[in-house]
C-alpha cells in the first residue's frame, strides 16, 4: 500500500456515468468523507442526489472527459460505453485511472474481449468474428446445433445487441446482423454465474463468493440472484479461479464482475466481464462484509482490499418496470416490504418508471440458504410498483 495514503482521503474521485452504479459508489464512500465529481449528461441523473458535483457532458465527449480529469485525483467509469481514446491519452499523461483504459479497450469490443479469451486459453463459448454482416451465412459451418448467439461487438448492454437466432432464418435473409458481430456456439442448457473480482494496485487480487443469477427471458435483465450459490465447493472454487485468471490477464487494477456458464456438461466458461461494479454484485452492500462498491472505492484511494466473506446468505431482487408503466411511480408493497426484517430496498433516484427501466433493487438476507430462498420467494411478489 501506498503509505502516504490515511483516512480521511483528501482525494476526489472522477467518475464518468452518472447512473445508479454511479450513486452507490458514492453512497458507500460517505463514511470515508471522499469527495466526488460525476460526469453526466443529465443533471438530474441518479448519482446527482449523492455527488460533490455533477458535470455536464457527454460520456464520449473528450473534451469533458479532460476536464473532469483535471479537477479530480483518479478516475473511473461506471459503464463501459465511453471514450477509452481520451481516457487513454489522459492515463498516458500520468493520471491515474483505474480500470486501465487498456483493460477498458479490452472489454468494450466483444471481438477483442473474445480474442483476449482466445489468447489466454480462458475457456469461452466457441466464436468466428464477422465482420461483414452479409457474409453471416458463411461463418455458420463450424457451429453444431439449430442455434447460434449473435453478439454486436460494440454498444449492446442487457441483453440489448445479443440475439439468438436459428441459423435458417440467417441463411434465408430473416435475421440480418445490424453491424459487425462475434457468432457464438449457442449453448441451451446453461446456469449462469457471477464472480466479482477485485485487484488492487499491487497485483492482490482477491474474489467475491460464486452468486447465482437468474434472467428475465423477455428483458434480459438480471431478476433475480443469490450468493453463495447452491453448488459444490469444487464447481465454486473453478469459478473462482477462472474468474480470477481472466482478470489477472487483463493486468489492470479494480472492481470486475466475471460472468460465467457452466454447461450441460459441466464446464465453466466465461462469458464476459464487466470492468465495474455490476448488477450482479449489488446483494454486497448488506450481504458482504466489504460490498463491491465500498471495494472499488479502498482500490480508488489505495488502500487495502477488504474482507470479501458474507456476512449471511443474501439474495437480490432488481425493481424494473413493468409493461405498459411510465411516468412517476411508487412502490406497491413499501410497508410490507419494510416490515420484513433483513429486507433492504434500494431507489436508484430515477425521474420516471419505463418497461424494464433498472429502478431499483431489494436485498433478502437470512440466516441460511433454504430460509433466504424462502423470504426471496415472498419479496419477490412484493417487488412492484404503480
Ligand atoms: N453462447 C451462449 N449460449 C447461451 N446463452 C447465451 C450465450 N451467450 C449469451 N447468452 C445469453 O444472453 C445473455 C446476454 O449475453 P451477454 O454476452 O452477457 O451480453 P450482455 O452484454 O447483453 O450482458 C446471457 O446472460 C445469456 O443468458
Ligand atoms: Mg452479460
């Protein structure tokens, strides 16, 4: 650790995205006294409520992106579509920014995420890289199966720029690829993982325990998770380790979440990483001894990682709108719901209720893992709005 680095910090951190990422950093820095700047192009953003100072601008702006450099100590990003070229340049200038902007170039491109997999012999759902979308019929060959997953290699998030299609109704002209594209094995029988990772800047890595997500089929989003998962400690301990693997491969310090499959036949494979704190983490807050938030801001200001243990078995339930609801809006169940002890209920400060709009998330937390997916089940009739 850098010795000259005490509480409280005299620091300011930089962050670009304003979203809810953005305001739990912030919420779990308070105790710390950090001040933070935000760069955002809504003033009204999610982390506004929280933040020293919103300032506004585009996330691809590079002029803003150096402006916010200048007024701030160290710099990191809650979301991956940015402008990795500026925070390249401000990097090489000396500024820390963490993740590296190389580890950020890494992951934006799901081309080069995957080629990175490739390289390092991290085992990952098998790909051809297609680069022309009217050639797509004829990657197809080495695929098995009716399927195949088409990913945009950049832009997409939440589901949004990954299709599964059948490969018939790409070679009769029904599915067209709207841009350059990773083509992936479709694997039908997966249970999805998640393993936050944290490195600081010493090479210390450490890893979260495994958590186990579930999908909405419709909106892609994360609806519902728990940790630790319900496994055998030798399929948690080779999810850590790959996680682990992959991150240190990227050679970069911060806060990553490592998504995982494992396959019918029981091989782990990652499916990508996110350079941030994730959805998938968010259980942390109440559930872990130090959340991925509080993690990433001891990593921001070096100081040492933290304990990565559970503080009881926990689980998390998204709030996301539902079909059909817009404008202002209100929990249904909120006397319920705080009623209900190791309940957590998290706002994320957003202007209007949108179908599937992230709008906030419950942590359920109990003493074991039957008891917790028992309360989970209860809350989870409780997790809407009108
Ligand atoms: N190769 C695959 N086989 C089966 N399902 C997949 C595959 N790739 C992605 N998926 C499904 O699509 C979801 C979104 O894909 P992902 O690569 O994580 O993109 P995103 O950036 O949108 O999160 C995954 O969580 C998983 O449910
Ligand atoms: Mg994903």
């Amino acid at each position: 650790m850098n010795k000259s680095v005490k509480l409280p910090p005299d620091r300011r951190i930089g962050v670009i995205g304003g979203g809810q990422l953005g305001k739990m950093l912030i919420e779990a820095s308070r105790p710390w006294n950090v001040k933070y700047t935000v760069l955002e192009n809504d003033l009204h953003c999610p982390a506004s409520s929280v933040a020293d100072k919103v300032m506004l601008g585009g996330l691809k702006d590079a002029e803003a992106i150096r402006k916010l450099a200048l007024e701030c100590d160290v710099l990191t990003f809650e979301i991956e579509h940015i402008n990795s070229d500026a925070l390249l340049e401000i990097e090489e200038s000396g500024k820390t920014v963490i993740p590296s902007a190389r580890a950020l170039k890494t992951i934006q491109d799901k081309g080069i995420q995957k080629l990175f997999y490739r390289e390092h012999a991290i085992p990952t759902a098998d790909f051809v890289i297609c680069d022309t979308p009217s050639n797509l019929s004829q990657v197809l060959q080495p695929f098995a199966g009716e399927k195949v997953v088409i990913k945009q290699r950049t832009g997409g998030y939440d589901g949004k720029g990954v299709d599964i299609v059948t490969k018939k109704d790409i070679e009769s002209g029904v599915y067209i690829s709207p841009g350059p594209c990773v083509v992936e094995h479709f694997h039908p029988e997966i249970t999805e993982y998640s393993v936050i990772v944290a490195a600081d800047r010493h090479g210390n890595v450490v890893t979260y325990p495994l958590i186990e997500m579930y999908f909405n089929p419709q909106s892609n989003l994360v609806e519902f998770l728990f940790s630790p998962a319900e496994t055998t400690a030798d399929l948690e301990a080779d999810c850590r380790e790959a996680a682990m693997r992959a991150v240190k491969y990227l050679q970069s310090p911060g806060l990553f979440a490592v998504e995982l499959f494992v396959t019918e036949k029981s091989e782990v494979l990652v499916n990508e990483i996110a350079p941030r704190p994730h959805n998938s983490g968010h259980h942390t807050i109440e559930g872990s001894y130090t959340s991925q938030f509080e993690q990433l801001n001891r990593i921001l200001l070096d100081l040492p990682l933290g304990n990565t243990e559970m503080v009881q078995p926990s689980a998390m339930i998204n709030l996301v709108g539902a079909e059909g609801q817009s404008g202002p809006y209100k929990l249904k169940y909120t006397k319920e719901l705080l009623a209900e002890p190791g309940v957590y209920v998290h706002l994320y400060n957003k202007t209007e209720i949108r179908p599937h709009r992230k709008m906030g998330h419950i942590t359920v937390m109990a003493e074991g893992l039957q008891a917790l997916l028992e309360k989970a089940g209860k809350v989870r009739e409780w997790a809407v709005f009108e």
